[in-house]
C-alpha cells in the first residue's frame, strides 16, 4: 500500500512539473514546452517566441517515470456541427456562443476546427455564417481556431438513408445563385462544400466551386463509380465521413464506399467513435490510405457531452444512449456523434492498431495538408505554436494544456 501511494504522489509530482515548466506565465508568447513527443521515447523542449515555435530541442527529462505528459500539435477537426448544448445550426447563434463553444473545443484539445452548417432553409444558413464572421473578426482568438466554414449540404441526395439525419424538406439541386449568397455571407471563409455528384447540376457546380479555391467533399450520396471518378477530375478531394451517410442496405458491388476508397486522390475523413465504423472497416480504411491520407472528425453534434435520453435535434427526435450514440429512430440511422474527436485518436490505437504517432497524425498534419493550413499541423520550426499537453490515464487521453498560438487557452485544474 506505501509503495502505490508513493508511486501516485511521484506521479502527481512529475505532472506538476511538467505543467510548471510549460506555463511559468500562461500569457506568455516566449517561453519553453517540455513534453514526450509521440514516439513516447523522445523528450524535447520546444522555444516559442512571438506566438511560433522558434526552436525544438532534445534534452533529457528532469525525472525518469512511468507517467509522461506528451506535447504533440493541437489537433484539428474539420466537421463540427456543435458541441456543449451549442450548434452552428439553429436559430439564436451568437458570438458568446461561438465563443463558448470554442474554449469546449480548447478543453479537448482542439486548436483548429471548422463550424459546420449542414441543410436547412437558406435564410437561417446565411443568418448564421454572418453571425460566425462577424464573431471571428470581433475576437483574433476565435478567428486563430477558425480559418474558415464546412457547408455540409443542402446540395446532397434526397433519398432516405444517404441523406442521413438531414431534414429531407430542405434538401434541394445545386442553385449558384443561392450558394452566391452563402459565400457572400461568409464573406469567403467556406473552405468545402459537400455535395452528392450524382444529382442534377452537381458537376457544373463542383467546378465552380474549384474555380473559386472552395474545396468539395462528396457527402451522403449515392454516386456510381464513373460519377464519382468525373467529381474527382473537377476537383473533389475529400470523402466526408466515409462509409456513413449511406443507406443501411445497399449493392455488394455498386455502391458509393468502393470506389471512393480506392481513388488515390480522395482522401476520407472518418469518425471513428466506436459507433459510426465497425473494427473491420477502420482497420480496412486504415490500412489503403494511411495516415497521411485518411482523416479523423468528430462530427459533434450540440448534444455532445449531454446525459442519455430523448432530444429535439433539428426539428427530429433522437436518443442519445447509454453509451454515447445519437440515433435518429424515424430513418433507422445515426445523428451525429456526441465524442470529441480526441476519442478517435483514441479508438484507431485500440481498434485499427495505429500508434499513437499515426492516431495523431490523422488528426493533425494530415486535416493541415489536405486544407492547405501551411502554419500548423505539426511540430515544426517556423510554425504557429499550436500544441497540446497530454497523458494518457487508463487508456484515454487527458489534455492537460492547450496552446493556441504560443498563448495557454485551457490549463487542466
């Protein structure tokens, strides 16, 4: 019994000492990280000065221990529809919402993600990409979190089961002038649309996108391989929650996940909370793309962090269960996730058998390359000091800091 208590005490020691070295002054723009990198064998001090990493050095850890805290890039999540009882998706969005919603996503490590605004009628998605823009110019801090918007439909497939938990009533053809509109409102921050190629007009208006640098993902669709294959060639590049947002029943050979698996200029994003993708598929995903080029979301919904029980979620009934999954029982599908994407990192190490190198990688250096985010991502010399301060305690992973620019946003009590 001693010996545990001395073993917790060293433990608690070895944190506080690492918490200290790393935040001497929590508003500070100079000063130095300490951490194990990824590789768990590494340790390093990394030189921030004026909010980007100056220097990166490998020393020797001040005490040899079984506990480490782990310094590795802040993490970006791509697909957020909401989180904490907030959604970007609903009537009465404010810059104290956004705001609120943003530390949450410090509080899981996440320095880098984008509001996602899936279907729903035209004037509700332009009220609220206004009322985000104008949120990001008023706060630096937010605008350093949100380099730009995910517009997640209302261009996608109608039909039951491809669409999702997406409100059929609103889901509609492609129309330029009302994406016009969007982007106006936005005032240019849609980084990616998703749109379902095989519906009338989707061709046409990928390329348009691609000509103004928006980037598309195909999302709840229910394309053939040539479609898929002619979406690519205009410039698609990414598969939105890859095998999800498809009916539960579909052909064993013609089917969307096939051929957007196997193109090479694709790259998926997944969500891997133990709900969404079975073992076998994120194992499969996994192993034909790699990390450099398959990429974790979370697609957090605001009902994200809330008790088990029954929900008004867009204008639908869901249940969330025990055990954290969002169901939409009218359709027979899921609504959505309810686990930060920290989660995912967490399950590819245990379910996929990825390290937790390649786990981070997924979603760090490779959201970073695919978006063209040239100044984080990754641990490197030159870059915005964008980090996370983690353990892992009992198999999860616990953020202890969160770094957002050389600056503390969120300090583990």
């Amino acid at each position: 019994m001693r010996a545990r208590i001395t073993k917790t005490i060293q433990s608690y020691l070895l944190i506080f000492y690492f918490l200290l070295m790393s935040s001497l002054n929590t508003n500070a723009q100079n000063t130095t990280i300490s951490g194990y990198l990824p590789d768990h064998n590494t340790f390093v001090g990394i030189e921030v000065k004026d909010g980007l990493i100056e220097r990166i050095n490998t020393i020797a850890p001040a005490k040899q221990n079984e506990s480490k805290i782990y310094v590795a890039p802040g993490l970006i999540d791509t697909q957020v529809n909401g989180y904490a009882s907030i959604s970007f998706n609903r009537e009465g969005l404010t810059g104290e919402k956004i705001e609120g919603l943003t530390r949450a996503m410090w509080r899981e490590g996440v320095t880098t993600f984008f509001p996602t605004i899936i279907t729903n009628p035209s004037e509700l998605i332009r009220e609220n990409l206004k009322i985000l823009t104008l949120a990001l110019k008023n706060n630096p801090r937010l605008s350093n979190s949100i380099p730009g918007y995910f517009l997640e439909g209302p261009y996608i497939s109608p039909i039951d089961g491809f669409r999702g938990a997406h409100a059929k009533e609103w889901v509609r053809l492609p129309d330029w002038e009302e994406f016009s509109g969007f982007y106006q409102a936005a005032e240019g921050k849609i980084i990616q649309v998703g749109v379902a190629p095989e519906i009338n007009g989707a061709m046409a208006f990928i390329k348009k996108c691609r000509d103004l640098g928006i980037g598309i993902s195909l999302a709840h669709h229910n394309a053939t391989a040539d479609q898929v294959e002619e979406a690519v060639k205009l410039g698609a590049r990414v598969s939105t929650h890859l095998g999800n947002g498809c009916a539960n029943t579909i052909h064993r050979h013609d089917n969307p996940i096939w051929p957007q698996l196997s193109n090479d200029l694709l790259t998926p994003s997944i969500i891997a909370d133990g709900h969404h993708l079975r073992r076998e598929e994120l194992r499969v995903f996994f192993k034909v793309k790699g990390p450099e080029n398959l990429m974790l979301v979370s697609d957090a919904t605001e009902l994200a962090g809330m008790p088990p029980g029954t929900y008004s979620w867009n204008g639908k009934e869901v249940i969330m269960t025990e055990d954290g999954m969002l169901k939409y029982p009218a359709q027979n599908v899921l609504a959505g996730a309810s686990f930060p994407v920290k989660t995912g990192v967490k399950n590819m190490m245990g379910m996929a058998d990825c390290s937790l190198e390649e786990s981070l990688m997924m979603a760090t250096a490779t959201p970073a390359k695919v978006y063209n985010l040239d100044d984080r991502g990754m641990l490197k010399e030159g870059l915005r000091a964008d980090m996370i301060l983690f353990t892992i305690e009992e198999g999860e992973i616990v953020i202890q800091q969160t770094i957002l620019g050389g600056e503390v946003v969120y300090q583990r009590d």
